[in-house]
C-alpha cells in the first residue's frame, strides 16, 4: 500500500518540503533508508543522515531547518518522535483491518458477534461465546464456552482463551498465550501423591490490557483472576490462581507471581522477579530485575536482591560486595599490625 507525502502531512496535519506527490510504502530507521521508505528524525545524535538518507520522505520538528542540500522530501511536524509513532499505530491499524470468516474454523451457533469479526482458519469458538466490535481472531486460536470479548480486542495465532474467560475492551493477546488455565492447585496426601483441587473461577482482564507471548494467567480456584486496566505483561511470564494485578502496572519477561497475591497501581516489575504467594504489593512499587519478594510490599518502594529489600541499601551494599576480597584483605592486614603491637609490648 502506498502513501504520498501530501496525505501522511494530512495525518500528522504537517507540512510538506519538497515534493507532496513523493509515494512511499514502507517504514526504516533513518540511517537505513532506502528510495521508497519513510522515516524521521528526532534525536540530534542522527543528524548528520539526514543530509545522506535515501529515504524518500522523512517526518522532522518544525524548527528544522537543513544546512546543507538534502534529497529527502521533508514532513514538519511539532514532534516529530510522537508522529512517527501515530504513523506506526495507523500502520498498523490498517495492516490488522482484516474481517470475515475463513475457513475452515468452527464457530458454535450460539455465539454472538459484532461488525467485523475476523476469525482466522483453524480456530475454534465455543459455545455461548460473546464478540464484540471489531475482534480480530488469528489463526488456530481458541475460546472456550461462556467467553466474552469486548471491542477492538486482537487476539494473535495460537493464542488459547479457556472457558469463562471475560476480556474487555482494546486488548491484545500476542501468540501462544494462554488465559484461564487451571490454578496450581493440588492437596497431599498422607502416602505422598496429590489429590487435584478443582479450578471452578475464571480470569477478567479489563480493558487496554496487553498480554505478551507465552505469558499463562491461571484462572482462580474460586472467583476471579483480575488483570485491572491498562496492565501491561511482556512475554513469558506466569501469573498463578487468584491474583489481581491493579491499573497500569507494567512487568517484564519472565516474572512469575505465585497465588493469591495482590499487586498495587502504577507498579514497574522487571524482568525475572519471583513473587511469592499471599503477599500485598503496594501502589507505585518499582521491583528491579531477578529480585525474590517474599514479604508485603508498602506503596511507593523500591526494591532489589533477593531476598529484595531497600534498592539504596542493596546498592550500598552491592558495592562493599564487590570490594569484599580487598576489604578482608586490609583487615587481615589490619590483624597482623595488631598481633605484631602486642607482640612488640610482650617482649
């Protein structure tokens, strides 16, 4: 598909420098242009491309003003770094503006469904199923009975809704994830095996909620897994039975979060943090990567290590950890002197 620079400057309402009827069809880094591509320039660090890009259109700030002879066809803009990504999400709205039922894929005669449906080959809707506006259903997905899907919902190939499942507005569900699982749970038994707990809850992601790659929210033993709005989950990570992570917390790959737990507001969770079971997790909490919480967290913490505690304390300690061969030898040192005074007087 391509645009001409006249209608991306009516997008971003820029203005065009150079030739409005310049066509281009395909994004690059500004450094990596090619004849045909669009780009643009923020950072002051990449200037000097811009006078060698052979992109055929690049977005820039409005105070930009060239000072040497450049080939590029110019789209000024306020800001130049939030029009490029307003582009990027246009782009990728029209990329995503599939609709229709292929086939084959099976589609239970007592779901509902809005305009534009999307339903991809070799997936399966179940039962009673509820689809808002706008679903977009990639290949070999599956939703079981009872879900419901609000509007404007993506849900990329592979992805696995279980039964119950109730997922709000503006939320995207990458390839491979699985929601509504069943929770870990399992009671002993006096020889040693385990008898299996039923999972009989279900799992609610609120609306502008986007789920990573791989990532596995469990539904709850009873009542509800909850995925407040705004959450943001990166690839790979394991929320178990029962949790309920507040509004626009963000946490990276690989964290896993053991049951029951409750995380605050406007949390940042990095990468490989482990999160124990039954625990409260303040609001605005910033946990760095590969820390273990296994206590209540107050609002407004941040923690690192593990056991996690204090990050300014971590960091103090951190570096008298990597000074500790030298510190234990200046204190032998400091023993041989010792022992040599006292040696000195006994004689």
């Amino acid at each position: 598909m391509k645009f001409t620079a006249e209608q991306i400057a009516g997008i971003l309402e820029g203005e065009v420098v150079g030739n409005p009827m310049a066509e281009v069809f395909r994004l690059s880094k500004i450094e990596e242009g090619a004849e045909g591509s669009l780009t643009f320039l923020s950072n002051p660090k990449y200037l000097n491309y811009i006078y060698t890009t052979k992109a055929t259109v690049t977005i820039v700030n409005d105070t930009f003003v060239p000072e040497s002879q450049i080939t590029t066809t110019l789209i000024k803009v306020q800001d130049a770094y939030a029009s490029f990504s307003k582009l990027l999400e246009f782009y990728n709205q029209v990329k995503l503006n599939k609709t229709g039922i292929e086939q084959p894929s099976f589609l239970s005669q007592s779901v509902k469904y809005g305009d534009n449906l999307y339903l991809g080959s070799f997936s399966y809707v179940g039962q009673n199923v509820v689809l808002g506006e706008n679903v977009k259903i990639y290949p070999n997905c599956f939703l079981g009975d009872n879900v419901v899907v609000g509007d404007n919902v993506i849900l990329f190939a592979g992805a696995k809704i279980y039964s119950e499942t109730v997922i709000g507005n503006n939320c995207t569900i990458h390839s491979g994830a699985i929601i509504g699982a069943d929770g870990f749970g399992f009671a002993p038994n006096p020889d040693g095996t385990y008898t299996k707990i039923p999972q009989i809850g279900n799992v609610i992601i609120e609306d502008n909620v986007d789920i990573g790659s791989c990532t596995t929210v469990d539904r709850a033993t009873m009542g509800s897994t909850i995925i407040r709005k705004g959450v943001k989950l990166d690839n790979q990570i394991q929320i178990a039975h029962n949790v309920e992570i507040g509004e626009n917390t963000v946490i990276a790959a690989q964290t896993g979060v053991a049951g029951s737990t409750k995380i605050g507001k406007n949390c940042m969770i990095g990468g490989q943090v482990g999160i124990s079971g039954h625990l409260t997790i303040g609001n605005n909490v910033r946990i760095q990567a590969q820390s273990g919480v296994g206590r209540n967290i107050k609002d407004d913490e941040v923690l690192q290590g593990s056991p996690a505690f204090g990050y300014n304390d971590f960091s103090k300690s951190y570096v008298h950890f990597k000074n500790l061969p030298k510190i234990v030898a200046e204190i032998e040192e400091l023993k041989k002197q010792i022992l040599n005074q006292k040696n000195g007087k006994n004689g």
